[in-house]
C-alpha cells in the first residue's frame, strides 16, 4: 500500500473502499496500480496491484510476496 499517486505508472480507478490498519483505523483505498523500480545493471522491475491508500503516511510492503514475484 501506498500514499504516493504519482508514484503509479499505471491507475486502475476502484470503487472506493476502507482499508483497516493495524491500529484500527479506517482509511480509504482509492485505486490500484502498478509501480516500476529500477534495479541494477539498468533493469527494471514491475510491482503489480499495489493500492493506492491517499492518507497513508508510511508505505507498506510485503517481503514475502516480492520473494514469491522472484525479487
């Protein structure tokens, strides 16, 4: 999850829904999109279906499913 739209190479506006965080607060999950990452040896990677969360101070990212996506 990400607070960052313009991080987004790509949007895929949503229905908007909430989001509950660990803290029991409810935000609003306005899109989902896809953000590109550049890695060494002048590669590039593509995360896919990240959310885009508008009120989110901090990004969230899963180890895990980058290690499943083969990063």
């Amino acid at each position: 999850m990400i607070g960052h739209r313009e991080w987004l190479i790509y949007l895929y506006l949503s229905r908007k829904t909430n989001v509950r965080l660990a803290d029991n607060r409810n935000l609003v999950l306005e899109g989902i999109g896809d953000i590109a990452i550049k890695m060494k040896e002048e590669r590039n990677a593509l995360i896919e279906k990240v959310l885009l969360v508008p009120r989110m101070k901090c990004n969230l990212l899963s180890i895990g499913q980058l290690i499943e996506k083969g990063f």
